[in-house]
C-alpha cells in the first residue's frame, strides 16, 4: 500500500462558505416559501473537491483561512466529512451561500455571498502552512478564486514551489492567476468554458455550455499553444457538453453521459476531483477525465453540494 505521502492531496482553496440547500415544491416570488427539506454543508469549490477525493476513498487535506464565531461549526462539518483542515485564522466571518431548488420548474437557483478580505498577516501564515504541509502529499489542487487581503503572486508562487518539490499540480483557477502560474508548469488545468475564454479568448463573452465550431476550433488553438509552450494539459469542462481535451496526444473530445439533475452545483469540482485522485493513482489523463466526468454526474444527481454519495 502507498504511503500517505505518496497518495495524499493538498486541496488549497482560499473562498470558503457554508453551502445551504433548500428544496421547495413551488417557489413564489413575494411571498412566505416554507421549507422542510433543507441541508447544511460546508462548501467552496476546494472543499468540495477534498469531499469527493475523499468519498472516492483518497487522503485529502484542505487548506483554507476560517474566521469569526462559526469557525468550529465549519471545522465540525470537515470531520464528518474525513477531511483534514489545515487553517489560518483570517478574523473575517465565514459566508453562506444559499442553493434554492424549485422542483415544479427543476430549476436551480445560487445565492452568493461575497467573501471580505482577509486580515493582514494572514497571506504569510497560509504560506508557512503550504510548505509545511506539502511535505505530506503527492498533489496539490488550486482550486478558486482567491478572498481579498492575498498577493497576487500567491497562486504562481504555490505553484512554483510544488514544481520544485516534485509534486503532481491541478489547477481549477482563472485569469492572471492562471496565466501566471503556467510557466512553471503545472499538469492539468481545469477550467469551464467561461472561465477559459474569459482567460484566454479576452473580448469574447462565452457561456459555460456554449458549443459551435468556431468556439471549438478557437480554444483548440489555445489548448495547443499551451501544451506547446508549457507543456500543460488542459481539461476543458462545458457543463452537460462534451469535455474538450489537449494533452500529449492532442486534442480529444469526450461525452458527458446524460442525467436528471437534481442540484448541479459542485459539479465541476467533482470532475476536478475525479481528475486529481485518478492522475495521483497514475492514470493517464484520457482515464482521469473520464472518471472525472463520472463523479461529475454523480454530483449532479444527488442532492448535497459536492459529493458523489
């Protein structure tokens, strides 16, 4: 059997919130909705991805900033959920998002919070917690974007040092703090179509589900210039689309099976989960997509945020 360190994944993701779920028959705008199916998670794309890592039967550690009176509830709900936090206190008080499904339309509503910045200091101390904590690990996933109060040299530098260290890197990130992180030359990069072309495509406003040929063959370039120069592969998730691919075979398409979604929120965590417990089990990259994608419906059919249970 592998040792910890060998199989471990250091999942970073400086956003975290509580995720609250509630599923109503009907919904009426202006009016009093009362709820008896409703659900508390803890959430935020990386500990969603540390859920599913570890539901998938991985060693996952989360890194994170918690802050303010509800931060043992939060460190609580990690437990239960076999994931080992390793935290700064930010003093900023942790969010709630709010997912309200209505099941007469199956429509999936998300309500966000945005995070407030960190307190100073708090930047150095998830620094020391990164090096210190990337001795035990075989794989680090970035997944997010970053709370206010950070440098933006934060992400690049995580990935540098994780290079250096040897260390398997997937990143589910976007804008300049992708661009600055692929010369060092992560493995795989993760992010949706949105994501991609708002990073890559500037002065194309594409949605995550967008599909022609022109779109297709555009990102393909891209993909390919970032193999090329970085040798970086890409995953390129389209919601319930196919996944679009590049790695050292090229370009490669695969399809998304179809399913009854229930709540879809989390689902491209799942498949950046997939992706990192199945490379860190050395499986080629057409192998970790495709369990990826597996977690990724598996996500979309239950209930809870990030989770394939």
């Amino acid at each position: 059997m592998a040792s910890i360190a060998q199989s471990a994944i250091l999942v970073v993701c400086l956003n975290p919130t509580f995720q609250r779920t509630m599923v109503l028959d009907h919904l009426w705008e202006g009016e009093v909705n009362r709820c008896s199916q409703y659900y508390l998670d803890a959430s935020g794309k990386g500990i969603n991805v540390a859920r599913v890592i570890s539901q998938l039967g991985g060693k996952a550690i989360h890194l994170t900033h918690l802050g303010g009176a509800r931060t043992q509830e939060l460190l609580g709900l990690l437990s239960e959920d076999h994931i080992e936090a390793v935290w700064a206190d930010s003093h900023s008080p942790i969010r709630t998002c709010t997912t309200v499904i209505n099941k007469e339309h199956g429509t999936t509503t998300e309500l966000v919070e945005e995070p407030l910045p960190v307190a100073p200091g708090t930047d150095k101390e998830i620094r020391r917690l990164y090096s210190e904590t990337l001795e035990r690990v075989a794989t680090v996933v970035i997944s997010g974007t970053r709370s206010g109060g950070y440098g933006t040299d934060l992400y690049p530098e995580f990935v540098r040092e994780a290079r250096l260290a040897g260390k398997r890197v997937v990143l589910d990130i976007k804008g300049n703090d992708l661009l600055n992180s692929l010369p060092w030359g992560p493995d795989v990069i993760k992010p949706n179509l949105s994501e991609f072309a708002a990073t890559f495509l500037r002065g194309h406003a594409v949605r995550e589900q967008e599909d022609n040929h022109e779109l297709k063959d555009m990102c393909a370039v891209h993909m390919a210039d970032i193999w090329s120069r970085y040798g970086v592969a890409t995953a390129l998730s389209r919601g319930s689309r196919n996944l679009w691919a590049y790695g050292e075979d090229g370009f490669f398409e695969l399809e998304v099976t179809p399913v009854k979604a229930l709540n879809t929120i989390g689902c491209g965590d799942a498949v950046t989960a997939g992706i990192a417990f199945s490379l860190t089990e050395g499986k080629t990259l057409r192998e970790s997509v495709e369990m990826g994608l597996r977690c990724g419906a598996a996500n979309a059919i239950t209930i809870r945020p990030g989770t394939i249970l």
